[in-house]
C-alpha cells in the first residue's frame, strides 16, 4: 500500500513529525492542493472493495447512510481476529515460552487461546515472549500439559495460563477471571451475569434480557438472577410497568425464544416485595412467599417439570433470614455469604446455624456442577459444605 509520503512530485502537508505518512493538502488561491489520482485513493478503494468481498458482500449499487445500511462496518463485524479468535500455540524453548504474536500492541489484561506444546513444570521458573523483545514474567494457576487448552491473560509485566482442560472433577480451583458466575449452573461450563447478559470464556455472550425483551414486545422488562438447570437458563424477570414478576425458561442452545414458565397451582402476588430466587437443580425456592409477603425468611418451594412449577410447601426460615444473591443450596440447607459470615438455613425447620466469620474475605458463593465454590478474584475454590 503506498502512503501520500512516498509518491513523488505531488502537493502534501509537509508536517511529517505530525503526519508521518503526510496527509492531504488543500488547495489555497497561491498553492495546489492534493490531487485526486489513482496512486492516493486507489489502494484505499481496492481494499475496501476486497473486505467486502472477503466477507462475500456484494456492493449494494447505493449510497451508504442510515437507510440503506454501511456495507463495510457490515463486512469487518464478519472477520475473525486472528490475535484471540484463533487458538496460538504456545511453544517452549529452555524456560521461556511463547506464541507467535507481537505483545507490544496487546492492551492490559489482554485474554488468548492457546494449546500447550510442552508440559509446564511448577518447580522451575518461566519467562514468557511474544515475537517482539518484550519479556514477562509467567505463571501457570493450574499445572498443565502437552496438549492442553489454556486461557493466557496477558498482563502489563506478566502472563498468567489457566488450563481449560483441567476438569472440575479433578480439581479443588477453577479460575473465573470475568467477573460474576451464575449462582446455580449445574453444568460444566463456567457463565457468567451482568445486567441480564450470560457470557462464558469460550468467549461468548448470550443475551438474555434482550431476548425476553424481544419476546414480550416490552423493552422494559429487567432480569434480576439467572441460574442454569439441565441445560436451561432459568430467568427471574421484573416488569417495572406493571410491577410484576416472571419466570422464563430459554435453551442455553438456542436463546431465542423464550418460554414463560407456568405456574400449575402457587404463584406470584399482585405486590412487588423484590422477591429472590434459588434452586436445589430440582426446586425452585422464591422469598417473600413468591412476593406475597413482606417476610423476606418466608420461602415458597416449587417443583420443576419442564416448563411447569408446582407449588410444594411454604417453609419460614428464622427471622435472621436475610435474602441475597450470594447463596446456593446444597443438601436441603440455604448458605449466604453477607460480609464474611458464612451461615446456613434448613429448608425443613427453618433452623439458623452459624458456619464461619471471613473477615476482610468478600467474594462471590455459587454452585457449579455440584459443588459449592468461594471466588474472591481470578481463581474460585472448592468449599466442602
């Protein structure tokens, strides 16, 4: 591609400690501009011309505007990153690995696939490279193998490798490094919420309140808590309109059509009584008697068949009771985590049992495939409750 800089006997802005690759020049009543010629503008519309048919677009023969759409922002949306879209290698050579990138363009926190071509052994000490001179430190979270999968996030001084093939099973750790996870997710894959939006570190990002937004007609609706059952992402949703509360249940497969979950006997108030959800994987456990009560610690309990909830026992908790989203339930017992104490609620006599006091350790509760885990950062352990 040739820049205004190098094509010869033309006017250009001869300012290059501002414009290193000059720029276009105008025309003035003592001095020419800039022409309009094939050797400027021709490489700039050979290639647009080339993204789109890359992206097999077929030029449209009309303007681009807000009518009739941008062809090319169309186009570019359709291209791979080939720097975190496509899965590196990560080589090793002595005590230094690294991938075949240039780290030096690379923003802080920076997230890359990559498969292990040598095994990493946690009593020696590694260095890491991109393709430029730039050395980082580097540190594995979880030992890996030749041939694992590995998310590498790549820090301003140093480089951290979480191994993706590392089953839960056979580990006490996992790392969630993008922010919150779901408080129940009884499969395999780590999602996490924000704002009625899943996303996972495939990567991938599904969202949810859009869609039942979509669904209903109404662009106001708010999903407050979502959790995951056999393959189903269960959605609590606020109608701020008409102050009332729903249950969606939409395929983590296919996200785009939701289905209202049917209330067979029990079922919501009239009342907003902010009301809070959890689930066992095989119940659905919903505060303020599923709003109907002003008693937060009093708990209506819902069978789930498919798309059906039906109404199966009202439990009051002691009075200590306090509803939060920082709570899973494991063998019949609902344990919170508000402010480093950690308690448990029997969900048969309502009982009120102190575990521990974390003080100083705030982090996030939640249930994955089958166990209780504690995150307070990048990395969430195995809690044996």
């Amino acid at each position: 591609m040739r820049t205004i800089r190098q094509i010869p006997n033309i006017p250009k802005d001869g300012d290059f400690a501002k414009f290193p690759d000059s720029t276009i020049k105008n025309e003035t009543s003592t001095e020419d501009g800039t022409p309009v010629v094939r050797e400027i503008y021709g490489d700039l519309l050979t290639n647009v011309y080339r993204i789109l048919r890359l992206a097999k677009i077929d030029p449209s023969g009309f303007e681009d505007n807000a009518d009739s759409g941008y062809q090319l922002v169309e186009a570019l949306k359709k291209f791979s990153n080939n720097l975190n879209d496509v899965e590196q290698v990560l080589n090793l050579s002595g005590q230094v690995f690294s991938i075949g990138m240039d780290l030096s363009i690379l923003p802080d926190k920076y997230p890359v696939f990559a498969r292990a071509a040598e095994n990493y052994n946690s009593s020696l000490v590694y260095t890491f490279k991109g393709s430029g001179a730039e050395s980082y430190s580097f540190t594995a979270v979880n030992q890996f193998k030749s041939g694992d999968e590995l998310l590498l996030i790549i820090d301003s001084a140093n480089v951290r490798a979480y191994n993706l093939s590392q089953s839960l099973e056979s580990s006490t750790e996992i790392f969630t490094p993008f922010g919150t996870p779901l408080a129940f997710n009884n499969g395999k894959k780590v999602w996490y919420q924000s704002e009625g939006v899943v996303f996972s570190d495939k990567p991938e990002v599904l969202d949810l309140q859009g869609s039942i937004r979509s669904s209903q007609s109404d662009g106001t609706i708010l999903v407050y808590e979502i959790m995951l059952i056999n393959g189903y992402f269960i959605c609590l949703a606020f109608y701020p309109n008409t102050l009332a509360h729903k249950i969606f249940r939409i395929p983590e497969s296919n996200i785009t059509a939701p289905q209202q979950m049917v209330f067979v006997t029990g079922g919501f108030g009239s009342s907003d009584n902010s009301p809070y959800i959890y689930t066992d994987g095989t119940s659905i456990y919903i505060t303020n008697a599923s709003s109907n009560s002003g008693d937060e610690y009093s708990i209506d309990i819902y069978s789930i068949n498919a798309n059906n909830l039906s109404f199966s026992g009202n439990v009051l908790l002691s009075n200590t009771f306090k509803k939060t989203t920082n709570a899973v339930i494991l063998n019949s017992k609902i344990y919170t985590l508000i402010n480093g104490i950690l308690r448990f609620f029997n969900v048969v006599t309502g009982e009120d049992v102190f575990v521990a006091n974390f003080p100083a350790n705030l982090g996030v509760l939640f249930a994955l495939d089958g166990s209780a885990l504690f995150s307070s950062g990048d990395v969430a352990k195995k809690w044996d409750l």
